[in-house]
C-alpha cells in the first residue's frame, strides 16, 4: 500500500467516523468532517520507539494484523485494533484508559496464579482480546508498547486534578438480578446497531481490511475470543455504561447489563486451554463464563447472573477457613 493510497484511505475513514457519530449523537443527518491522520506504514521502526508503541496501539490492524505481508509480523488475529477498546489509544481518563496502566504492574494474577508483568499483561490482550499470538518479550513491538504506556504514565503524573477527571457517567451498578439476553437485543437493535451493524461484524474502515474497524466485531470470527476479558458480563457492562454509544454514553445499569449479555450470547473465537486458568479457582471472577468452578453454581448462573448468591457462598468459605 504506498503513501498516497493509505492517506486517502485514513482520509475517508475520519469523514465516515464523524458522519456516524454525528448521527449518533445529533440524531439528524450526517455532517461529513476530515480527521487528519498520519500515514500508516508497515515498516518496523529499527529500534523501539514511544511513537513507534502509539502506532501500534492505534493501528493494530495494518501494523501487526493477520493480512501483513510479512507472516513474521502477523501476531493479531483479527482486524481490530488495541484502540478498538483502549479509546483514544488510551489516552483518555476513564474505563480502559492506559495512563496509570504502567504503575499497576507488576501485580498478582489470578488467571495465571502467579505475578505478572506488563508485558505479560500485553501478551494477554494479544492472545484473548486479540485472538492472536504472543509478542516476544524482548521484540521491538513489544518494548515500543511497553514505552509507549510507560509514557502515558509520565503524561498522567504531570496532568491536573482537572484534567485527570474521567468524563463518563456515574460508575455501573450491578442489577440484584440475572442480566436478560432478550432485552438487550431491543437495546442492541435501538443503540448498538447504527454503529456496530445488524449481525454484529462491526463497521470496517474500508474494503481493505488491514485498515481495520471504524467500529469493531463485537462477536462472530474477527471479535475477541472467549477468553478475553470482554466476555464476562460485569467487565462488557462497566465498559457500555461508561462509553457506549460513543460520543453519548447514557445508558441505564438496567440496559448496559442486558445488552452484554446480548454481545455475549453470540458466538466467537474459542481459544484453548481455558481450563488451566485460575489454578486456584476460588480466585475466578464471579461472572466467568468458562468451567471449571469450586462451586456448583450452573453456568448459566455464572454468565448471566444474579451474581449475589455465588459472592455469598464464598464468602462463607473465607468465614469457614478464618474460624
């Protein structure tokens, strides 16, 4: 792709996002703007880079994604990319962003039952919520990333309290309630679907796929896998009510809690092993929707909720252990 092609392309990218979201968000017609963006390139940067991590992070698709030219750097395995979710390629306070990312790690984690680093935490995204393949630790792509939000946390640090604000709705509230796949069809087919498309398969960027989504899959083969994080019903909540419909978050708990459950009954990519996670299962997320359990709640219970009664039954095993 040459540098006039890819520039046209990101052109009539900007035009079709503002389009959408003027319609999202005016509820009139659709107002045509130009985003300017920088030209893609599918070159490796020599040595790793904050902006060379930025690209990446923004590009995914085009940088890393599985049409790349060269199948040594195909290590996504789906047209999406990083800022797909991490909105604004992270840099926005708020749900999902990347500025405080860096100070989080090392931490312990469950899934994996041990401590992890960033750029295990990288790695994890690469194969889950990007269906794809780990990075080498020590690769150019990965330590651009790595500096990239290192850097965003130097950004943080020096941002006023003003500044580092999120501007989102009050946080989510879990319903006393199971979540219910058939209301959150009407709130899909009503909010969801003017951006990520009647089936789901989201809005791609051009007819050429390693430009990417303006608006990502949220199921079918080119989403996130079901190991991803996205696929628990509390975590996709917490994210809708916060940011969705973008450019006009306001849903209720109520619906940002149905329709996740709705994005989460369709099918996906199924990544293997999943029965390694969490090697102590007491430390497994109330909501995840794989097997096995410690505990002989239906898996229905654990993917839709009401999520009380499991909490409880654990917390009763604390209890039992602390006496």
């Amino acid at each position: 792709m040459n540098r006039a092609a890819t520039s046209k392309s990101r052109y009539q990218r900007g035009s079709v996002l503002t389009a959408v979201l003027a319609t999202v968000v005016l509820g009139v017609g659709v107002i045509v703007g130009v985003v300017a963006l920088r030209p893609v390139t599918d070159n490796r940067d020599p040595e790793p880079s904050v902006e060379y991590g930025r690209l990446l992070v923004r590009e995914t698709a085009a940088m890393m994604g599985p049409g790349h030219e060269d199948p040594a750097m195909r290590y996504s395995g789906t047209y999406m990319d990083c800022a797909s979710c991490h909105l604004e390629t992270g840099t926005r306070p708020g749900t999902l962003s990347l500025l405080q990312t860096e100070s989080r790690y090392p931490r312990f984690s469950g899934r994996d039952g041990g401590s992890r680093d960033l750029r295990d935490r990288v790695n994890g995204c690469m194969t889950r919520s990007m269906n794809g393949r780990e990075l080498p630790r020590d690769s150019v792509e990965m330590r651009s990333i790595e500096m990239y939000i290192q850097n965003l946390n130097d950004q943080y640090q020096i941002m006023g309290e003003t500044r580092r604000q999120p501007d989102e709705p009050p946080p989510f509230v879990e319903p006393d309630r199971a979540a219910d796949p058939v209301a959150g069809e009407t709130v899909y087919q009503e909010r969801c679907e003017v951006c990520h498309g009647e089936d789901g398969q989201g809005l791609p960027a051009s007819t050429d796929m390693r430009e990417g989504y303006l608006f990502p899959p949220l199921w079918g083969p080119d989403s996130f896998n079901n190991g991803a994080g996205m696929t628990r019903v509390l975590t996709a909540a917490r994210f809708i009510k916060a940011r969705m419909p973008l450019g006009q978050p306001d849903l209720t708990d109520d619906q940002a809690y149905d329709v996740a459950a709705f994005v989460n009954s369709h099918e996906r990519p199924q990544r293997a092993n999943l029965e390694q996670d969490y090697p102590d299962l007491t430390n497994k997320p109330v909501d995840s929707p794989y097997p096995p359990y410690a505990d002989n709640f239906p898996i229905e219970q654990h993917r839709l909720g009401p999520f009380g009664p499991i909490r409880e039954y654990y917390r009763s095993l604390e209890e039992t252990d602390d006496r």
